[in-house]
C-alpha cells in the first residue's frame, strides 16, 4: 500500500515538472548587433537612432551635442554604424545661434567639450567606429554665416588645435578639393574632403572622378554621396528611384569612395517601397567594396 502510495506521489511530482520550468522566451526580432562594417560605410543623413541596429545603413553623418556624443557612439559600435560626427553651428557662432558670424575661438571651445568627452583611450577604443569629424560646412555660404564667409585660414588653424585635442580622429571639410587647395597649408591637416552631387553639376561619374583627382593631388580620401532631397539642384525635391540607383551607383563604385554618405534622411521618401528597393541595391553595393576608412594616407 505504501509503495503503491509512493509511486503515485513520484508520478505526479514527475509530471508537474515541465510546469515548473521559465516559460520559454519569445524570438528576438532580427537586428544588426556587430561592431564589424563590411564594406564601407553607406547611409544617410541624420539616420534615425532608433533605426542604427534595424538597420539597413551602415553609416550616417550626424549632428552632436557633445554631451550626447560619447552614448551615440556606443550605440552606432553595438549597431555596427559608423559615424561621422558633425560640428553643430550653434555652438560655432558669435550668437551662440544656428546663424551667425563663425568665430575660431568657439570652435576650438567646442573641440575642447568633446575632447572632455572623448578622451585619447577612448578614441582608440572606437577608432573604427568614428569615421571623422567635419570641421563646419557651407563654408562659402554668406546667409548661413551671418554675412561672412568661412576662410581656409580658419579651418586651417582650427584642425591644427583639434589635431591637438582629439588625436587619431580623422578630420574632413564638406566641400570639395578645389576649395581646400587654394590654401597649400590646409591639405596637410586634413584627412578626408566631399563630393555631393545633384544633376547640376553635369555628367556624375566625371563629376566624381575630377573630384578623386583632385582629393589625389592633395593627399586627401573623399566622402562621396548624392544629395537625394535635392537631386536636380537646390530646391529641386527627392531622386527618383532609377536616378537615385544610377548616381549613387556611380558614387558608391568608385575607388576613390572611403563612404558613401548622402544629404539626407526623410521618413516620407524612406517610406517609398521603390526607395527602400533602390537603397538594398545601393547598400549591397557597398558591402561589396573592400573595407576602408577616411583616414589620409600614414594616419
């Protein structure tokens, strides 16, 4: 009777077990959780954060308030983006506004804040991760500069301190070679220079290959990217899907591209389906190309 009783307890105790085991988790949707790039990097604009790990881009040019930089980083290395971090006007002006006269002493104040935050250890640790730093942009731009215009002598002394500062970050101009060349001393203290096209500027692939030649001249890599809000000139609205295919196409192939980083992001032209299915070609693309960084030559 007592054994009888024993095996029926040991039955049920058997039997509860499954029950008492966690619930099995549910799937985790796919992401790209990686610090390796493979390729170079590709992207737009100003890619949402949110979107860094879902993916599909592999790099972005982005605005940063030194205090955010140092997470957007980590997250753009756990995400497998890299980053070209962009010096905010805002903090470059007399007025301590988006327009404003550029003065060199808030651009060396503002390199001193993100030097705070990105000390040399850590640069190191995300050199793969940062691909560099712009140093201003719209150079020539009187109304973006409250009536003024942005000189070489300027950026030239202003990189001479961020090479100080942040050592081992790769620092560029958005703009292309032509500019930088007027100042022989400003190449030297640069790594990387732009190439953004729209159908203005004539037949792409020369449009790209003048730029390399040039970039080649002076030592320089080149960013090279389409601006797909303003394809036909400033003004003009988005790529359509085939121009958009044929002159990133052009842009991302070249050799002479370290990134193939275009102006800019737009959730209502991301949510076209024949965007998104000319971006997978584009992108593939770019996972094709062997993978390099924006760093001059011996850096």
């Amino acid at each position: 009777m007592l054994r009888s009783i024993s095996l029926l307890l040991l039955a049920l105790l058997l039997g509860a077990a499954p029950s008492a085991r966690p619930p099995a988790r549910p799937p985790v949707p796919h992401s790209r959780q990686s610090t390796a790039v493979q390729g170079i990097a590709a992207g737009v604009s100003v890619w949402p954060a949110d979107r860094y790990c879902s993916g599909p881009m592999t790099g972005t040019m982005q605005p940063l308030d030194p205090r955010a930089v140092l997470p957007r980083i980590q997250l753009a290395a756990q995400c497998g983006v890299r980053l070209v971090l962009v010096t905010p006007r805002k903090f470059l002006t007399s007025t301590g506004r988006v327009k404003g006269v550029f003065l060199l002493d808030r651009a060396k104040s503002l390199t001193d804040d993100y030097a705070a935050q990105l000390p040399p250890d850590t640069l190191r640790k995300y050199r793969e991760t940062l691909l560099g730093m712009n140093l201003a942009d719209d150079y020539n731009c009187r109304k973006c500069w409250g009536g003024e215009t942005i000189s070489q002598s300027d950026i030239e002394a202003w990189a001479a301190y961020a090479r100080t500062r942040l050592p081992g970050l790769p620092l560029g101009v958005r703009i292309e070679p032509k500019w930088v060349a007027e100042d022989p001393r400003l190449a030297p203290l640069l790594d990387y220079v732009w190439a953004q096209y729209h159908t203005k500027k004539g037949d792409q692939r020369q449009y790209y290959d003048g730029v390399a030649r040039d970039a080649r001249r002076l030592g320089l890599k080149v960013v090279m990217g389409v601006s797909v809000q303003n394809c036909y000139g400033v003004g003009s609205g988005p790529c359509r899907p085939d121009d958009l295919l044929e002159f990133g196409t052009a842009a991302v192939t070249n050799p002479a591209s370290c990134a193939f980083l275009n102006w800019k992001y737009d959730a209502e032209t991301w949510d076209d389906p024949q965007i998104q299915a000319t971006w997978a070609k584009l992108l593939a693309l770019a996972r094709s190309r062997p993978t390099v960084d924006c760093r001059r030559a011996g850096t």
